[in-house]
C-alpha cells in the first residue's frame, strides 16, 4: 500500500508541496486555517520544524475547524521537541463538569501558541469537587500550579425562579469560591474560572429581565459577583474566561448543540472548543506574565485609506464616508487598547515628515503622535524595522503585534522576525476591529492606573534608548576613525594657512574676527599669546590644520580672541580636546581664569551656546563688548578638562609660550629647547 | 494499519474530504478506509473518537445527522453514500 500511496503522491503532485502550499497561503489576503494547515504539513514533510511549528500556530490563529486543530495539534506534538520550549512552564489541571477530553487534548497547543509550556491533568468528569477535597486523588498527585474550573450552566445550582434572589446567588457563589480557596490552599495554585453561559431558553421569556430571581437574572448576577469576588483581595489568583461573550460572539446555539450534549455529555459544542481552549489559554498566560505588550501599526490602507504619499496630508481616507468611517472606528479601538495598556508603534513605508505632517494637521486623525512610543517611517524594510521598534522600547520581539493590511509584508516580517505575531487584516477595512478585537494575547491580569500611562513612559524610554544607541554608534564610528591631532604653535609653516583659515570660517568660528596675515604674524612673535594650530588625520585622509584658537594672556586672564574649525571636521569631538589643550595651557601659564566671547553672525548659531555646554558661566558685564549681540563667559581654569577621548592628540605647544620656542616666564630654563615635545595620548 | 477490503475510498471529492476528515481526526495520515472499515477495523475509532468524527464530518459537509445516524452507519461505505447525497 505504502507504494500505491507514494505512486499517487507522485501522480498528482509534481511540484515541491511547500512551494505548492506557500503559493496558497501568499495568494490569499487572509490565509485560511486550511492553508496554513496544508504549509505546515509540507513543512513538516521537508524536515522544517521551526517553521512547521509557526504555520501550525498560524493555521490555530486562522480559524476554527476542530478538526484542523487537532491536526495542528498532533503536528505540533510530533515537533514539540525540536523547537525551543517556552521559558514559562505550567502543569494544568482541568476540572470539569462536562466531557473536557478535547478540550484538555488541544490546550497544551493553545497554550504553547500563548507562550507557555503546559502539561494538562484532565479530572474525571463531574469528580472536580472529591478531587480537590481527597488528598489521595490523581489531582493531588498532580499537584497543579493552574486549576482551569471548566463547567457550564448547568453545574450552577441556582433554581427557575428564587423568592430571594440575593441570598441564592450568595450561597451558590460561596460554593464556588470555596473551590477557588482549595484549589489555592492545597497546591497554591491559580484558578481560571470559566464563566456561566446563560443559555438561551428562558421559560419567563422577557419578563426574566425584569425579575431578578429568573434564572437568567439569578445566572448573570452569579457571573457579576464572581467577578466582583476575582477582583477583589479575597479573589487573588483567580481569573474568569467571560464565556458569555465568547458564545455570543458566536452565537449560543452554535455554543452548545443539545444533540451532543445528550449523547455525549458535550456542553460546549465541539464547533466552539478551539475557541474555549485559545482564550483559556490566553487567560492562563496573562496571569504567568506572557502576554504582549506593543501593538506596531502601519498606516497606509490600516490606520487610514489610501496611499499618503499619493493621496497627501488631507487625501487620506478618515472620518467621512463608508471607507473613512472604518478606519477611525479602527482608531478608535486601537486607542482603547493604549488605554488598557497596551504600547502603540508604527511601522510605516513612508516619508516620515509627511507622517508627523498627517498625525499633526488632519483633523480627523483620532490618534495624535503622543499615543505612539515608537515611530518609524521609512524605507527600511518592514522586519528589520519592526525588530529596531523592540530594541528602541527594550522589550523582547516576543512582545510585539505587527498589524498590516499587506499580505507580503505580513510574510516578511513571519519569516524574518517569527517571534513577532502578525495579525492579518481583511480586504474590507469594516472587519479590521473584529480581526483585532478577536486577537487574543493583549489579555492582561489587572488593570492599574499605570497601564494607561504605559506608552508616555515606553516613549521616555524610547527616545533615551534612541540617544544612547545614536550615541553609541556615534561614538563607535568616531573611534573607529582612528582619529589623531597635532596641536602646534603658530609658526612661519602655518601662520598662512591660519590667517586664511580666520578670513574665511564661518559656521564653527566664535568670533569671526578677520586677522590680517600680518596680524597673525605679530601673534606669532608676542609672548602674551598662546595659540593652538591643529591638524587632523583620520584613518582615511589627512585633513591639514583645520582648527586654530587663538588666546591672548593678560595677568592671570587667558582671553579666547579666536576659535574656529573647518566645517568639514565639525561633529568630531575635536573642539572638546582642544578646550582640553587650553585648560592645560592656562594652568601652564600660571592662569587662574578662561574668558571667552562669542559673537553672533549669520552663519554661526551652531556654537552659540558651545562655552556654556564646556562649564563656562555667562558674564553679562562682559556682553556687548565685541559687538552687538555678543556674550561673555568666564571659567576658573579647573584641574584638567574631562574630553571624549575620542582622538588621540599629540601636543606640540610649549606649554604657557606664545612664540615658538620660548618657555614661560615662571620656567626657569631659558635655554630648553625650543621645539621641545610634550607627546602626550589622550585616549580612554 | 487496517485489515481494508473493498473498494478504497480516493483522494478527490467526496471520498477525499471524508478520508481528510479521518485523518485530521484521527491523527493517521497514512490512513486508508474502505466501503466495509468499521470502528472496530480502525486503532483509536472509540467512542470519543467516533463523537470527534461524526461532529467533523457534519462541519466539513454542512449536514446534521440525525440522533439515530450518529451511531447507526453500518460501516464507512453507508456513511459516505449518505455524505454523498446530502453534498450533492
């Protein structure tokens, strides 16, 4: 037989099945359960674990056809060992009140499709209150660290009709409180309780509505304090799955088939199982700390219609209109997801002026750029982007969402960055609330009031990281220019090139003050001047003299006349090394103080606030001497200067010298060489 | 693997999307079923199973069967001349 099958493979499918699958899959807008399914298959076939596994989850997340899931389910086990397990660990008990076999077969899927690695314990059905008193039970050897309370409506012991609703709803409640405590106090568990399904068949018809001791009312109050109880100090530990919703979602006929419930004790319809078990686990892995935490949103055709590149800033498809409407309901949902904690981000290939243009000046924008921790629009490719939004926030890529309405970029970022989940958008913008609002693993355990608070700080966080790492690499690029400065005296080599330099600097030029050669010259040959003449090499060019400062010594006053640098050196920490020269050429000269001035120009806003950020003080009575606009600032010369150390620089002037060759005045050897070398490398 | 005589069921059709059914369920890919498999011919076709099964099939055909039909096909060709007729 084994052959026949293998001839029939042969006969119909030629091609490679997970070409074949993933042509499937990439040709839908929303890949079905089945397709996902099929490429798993085939993955697994060709030996590819860790993707069979993801197309497994995808094919869970698709859908659910509970047959496919116990494929999944099945594909997964074959391969649970050759992917790497959740770090988060569970043993699980399921306590049920109905037949929970499928249910406990497919959540150990579920919940590793959630994060967490579980092992299930499945109690006999009905036996969930003598498992949890008998210390000789299979659940006590168990011993779990989650007891799910799988039991539906029909376990709640509350009658048609109560003459006294308050009093019945509270001893039905204790009886179910008094579970939570034991499973608690015996194993220190935690409890998922699953919530009563108020079933649609009401004798009273509407008048359950309006009397409170109707069953419905007597089940939804019992819901209501059971919620009230879990939320409460005496409730800690203990979550509700809010099956109501669930089975409303789908509808509560479809929720429970009395035909299976009869003939098979099913009380939640096999159609709905997978659900149960994908928000149980949800629920189960919020409460060990596995949920996401950062939803990264594109923009076009998600968060607005249309192309904003093509369209422009008031083009884009928001508020009026059937299509406009869509998207700002999606707005709307998104924002109340940042309400309850979750962190937003965009990912966008886009202009990113013409974004914050968008987020800025259309009115109809419900999200404002304080909403988003992290934006990046750009031309980057959406996985290296959406990997870049992770680092900047600090979180792991584990913790992201990634929303787009574009198939091919929802692969891209599946293959490239697979732990990030990707939720699929359908072709009509009127479903993408449901398809968000039906993603489950946002689920949190409690609600604080920093949770709303949670972007602003993610944002603070954000842009810190975004410094530091601009910086680092800043940093690490400027080291890795191997960078080296001389730092010479004026000189009949230099005096040329300096009085061209001061002629024509513009931008990193504190006083622009236009000496003469001659005048540079006369500085040259006057002993109250000191002077530093810089060259730089970088291990790609030799740059020449490309800085000069030029101070002029009176009494125990080094004054700054000049201070420049070619712009095309400007960003390279060399301004900092050589206020750290002139620190040590002050102290040589025996000066007790550093005066600057800066006057304004056109061009040399840049270094307008450079004294202050090197410690210098303004000095107002100094204002206005070199010219309208001017400031003055004054240091006391400090020990030494702390520089970045980021070029290495050789100090060729004579320490406290204003002319080539002579020592200062307080030196005692007159006859010391004149061209005498302090080498000294300045590198940390 | 299964003692199947009889006919085959194929890969297409109805036949394909009744073995599909099997299969997921069952969690055998290579299995084959035949116009005569019953439960008993089948490793894992129990109770739970069978419920499993006949919920899937209803799903993936978009029938109901009756409460005597859920434990009354004789065998898997009866089944599937039955899915047969309501798909078509």
């Amino acid at each position: 037989m084994q052959h026949v099958e293998a001839a029939d493979e042969q006969a119909g499918r030629s091609q490679d099945p997970v070409a074949r699958a993933l042509a499937t899959v990439s040709g839908e807008q929303v890949p079905t359960q089945r397709a996902c399914l099929d490429l798993a298959r085939a993955l697994s076939g060709a030996g590819d674990a860790g993707r069979a596994v993801r197309w497994a989850f995808a094919s869970i997340d698709a859908g659910e056809d509970f047959a496919g899931w116990l494929a999944a389910s099945r594909l997964w086990q074959r391969h649970r060992d050759d992917v790497p397990r959740p770090a988060r660990r569970a043993r699980v008990a399921v306590l049920g009140s109905y037949t929970t076999t499928q249910l406990t077969g497919l959540l150990p899927l579920a919940c590793a499709r959630a994060g967490v690695d579980v092992e299930v314990y499945e109690c006999g059905y009905g036996l969930y209150r003598q498992e949890l008193l008998d210390p000789s039970s299979g659940l006590h050897a168990f011993d779990p660290d989650v007891v799910v309370l799988a039991v539906d409506a029909a376990e709640v012991d509350l009658p048609q009709l109560a003459d006294d609703p308050e009093a019945a709803v509270e001893a039905e409640l204790g009886r179910w409180t008094s579970l939570w405590d034991l499973a608690r106090e015996r194993f220190g568990a935690r409890v998922v309780q699953h919530g009563v399904v108020v079933p649609p068949d009401e004798p009273l018809g509407h008048l359950a509505a309006r009397v409170p001791g109707s069953r419905s009312a007597l089940l939804r109050r019992l819901q209501e304090r059971m919620g009230e109880v879990a939320a409460s100090e005496a409730g800690r530990g203990v979550a509700l799955v809010d099956c109501e919703r669930l089975a409303s979602d789908v509808g509560k006929r479809v929720w429970s088939d009395p035909r299976y419930v009869h003939a098979a004790k099913q009380a939640v319809s096999l159609a709905c199982v997978p659900l149960l078990a994908r928000h149980t686990a949800a629920v189960l892995a919020a409460q060990l700390g596995a949920s996401r935490k950062c939803l990264v949103l594109d923009l076009d055709n998600t968060l607005w219609g249309g192309v904003l590149g093509e369209v422009g800033v008031h083009g884009i498809a928001l508020g009026a209109g059937a299509a406009g409407e869509a998207f700002s309901a999606f707005q709307r949902h998104v924002l109340a997801l940042k309400d309850k904690g979750v962190v937003l981000a965009v990912c966008s290939k886009n202009d990113e002026h013409l974004v914050r243009e968008a987020f800025e000046q259309n009115p109809e924008m419900l999200l404002s750029l304080d909403d988003v921790a992290v934006l990046r629009a750009s031309w980057q490719d959406k996985p290296t982007a959406v990997r870049g939004i992770a680092a900047a926030l600090g979180i792991g890529e584990d913790a992201l969402v990634f929303v787009d309405d574009n198939p091919a970029e929802r692969e891209a970022v599946r293959e490239l960055a697979p732990a990030v989940d990707v939720v699929p958008l359908p072709a009509e913008p009127a479903g993408y609330v449901a398809a968000l609002s039906r993603y489950p693993f946002f689920e949190t355990d409690a609600l604080t009031a920093e949770d709303a608070a949670r972007t602003a700080q993610y944002r603070a966080r954000a842009q810190v990281a975004e410094q530091r790492e601009s910086a680092g690499s800043l940093e690490d690029f400027l080291r890795g220019l191997d960078m080296r400065a001389e730092v010479a005296p004026l000189g009949p080599e230099n005096v040329a090139r300096v009085a061209q330099l001061l002629g024509k600097t513009n931008q990193f030029n504190l006083t622009t003050r236009r000496h003469s050669l001659a005048d540079v010259e006369s500085f040259a040959a006057d002993p109250a001047w000191h002077a530093q003449v810089v060259r730089l090499r970088d291990r790609f060019a030799d740059h020449g003299v490309v800085g000069v400062l030029l101070a002029r010594r009176a009494g125990a006053v080094l004054e700054v006349d000049s201070w420049l640098m070619s712009c095309r050196v400007i960003g390279r920490t060399l301004e900092d090394e050589m206020f750290g020269v002139l620190v040590r050429q002050a102290r040589a000269a025996g000066c007790t103080r550093l005066r600057g001035t800066y006057v304004p120009t056109a061009k040399n806003g840049q270094v307008a606030g450079l004294y202050e950020r090197l410690g210098f003080t303004r000095d107002e009575s100094a204002d206005g001497a070199a010219g309208e606009g001017a400031t003055g600032w004054v240091l006391e010369v400090p020990e030494e200067a702390a520089t970045p150390g980021l070029v290495a620089v050789q100090v060729d002037v004579a320490a406290g010298t204003g002319p080539r060759g002579a020592r200062g005045l307080q030196q005692d050897g007159d006859e010391v060489p004149a061209q005498r070398r302090q080498e000294q490398e300045v590198s940390r | 693997m299964s003692e199947t005589t009889g006919e085959l069921l194929g890969e297409d059709g109805v036949d394909g999307r009744v073995l599909r059914v099997f299969r997921d369920v069952l969690g055998d890919e290579e299995l084959q079923l035949s116009e005569t498999t019953t439960a008993k011919d089948v490793p894992g076709w129990d109770s739970l199973a069978h419920v499993n099964i006949m919920f899937s099939l209803e799903s993936e055909f978009g029938v109901q069967f009756t409460d005597a039909q859920m434990t009354s096909f004789a065998d898997v060709g009866e089944l599937r001349r039955f899915l047969a007729s309501a798909a078509g």
